[in-house]
C-alpha cells in the first residue's frame, strides 16, 4: 500500500478535485494523485516538446503547430493563467479609485448601476 505525506494545495484546485472526483468515483486526494501522474507521463513522455510548448506561451510560436498532446498543455496553463488573473481582479475598486461608474448584475440577475466617486482623475 502506498504512504502519503501531508501538503498543501490551492483551495481551487482542491474544490476541482473534489467535483472531479465524484464524478469520476475518486475522493478529492485521489483525483489529484491521478492529475498528478497525468502530469508527470506527459513531462516524461518523448511526443511532449516542453521548449515548444514554452515558446508558445510567450508568443515566440503558433499553437497550431503542436501535437495534440502539447496543445492540451498549453489550454490547461492557459486556463490557470486566465483563473489566477480573474482572481486577482478588483474591477470595482479600480473603478471607483478612478471615479469610473459602472453597471454589474446582482445575484438575482438585476442590473445595478454604481455611480462614479470623486477622485483625482475622473473617467466617468
């Protein structure tokens, strides 16, 4: 039987697990353990080129010109990338720092409008 050791994880991508894992009849740990090996075969494997890979993601290559195995690489770095960044958004702070309104639904789907605040530099 195989011994674990304690680590942590991003809240994220445990929730992930754990709707992932039920689907697919796994607990939260063992969904992640599966990614896991995912990960490690396809670092491993000789059909992974992890330059081109790399150079797409900083623009110096196309996508298309990946195997599918690579392109699935890149969706899922981008997908993370594209997570990390919603997450870090505070568009009502940035919009109220600037003295910007802004409209946004409620949890009921209605329409709220936040009128512009006084600040230095107006952009209302």
């Amino acid at each position: 039987m195989a011994t674990t050791s304690p680590t942590r994880i991003d809240d994220e991508l445990y929730a992930s697990a754990k709707l992932v894992g039920e689907l697919m009849s796994r607990s939260a740990a063992q969904q992640i353990a599966h990614w896991a090996r995912i990960g490690r075969e396809l670092e491993a494997s000789p059909s992974v080129s992890h330059r081109a890979i790399a150079d797409v993601l900083d623009g110096r290559r196309d996508y298309d010109d990946l195997t599918d195995q690579e392109q699935a690489v890149v969706r899922a770095e981008w997908s993370e990338r594209i997570t990390e960044r919603r997450e870090g958004l505070d568009l009502a702070e940035t919009f109220s720092r600037v003295g910007r309104s802004f409209v946004e639904l409620d949890a009921d789907g209605n329409v709220v409008r936040h009128a512009a605040q006084d600040s230095e530099s107006p952009d209302a």
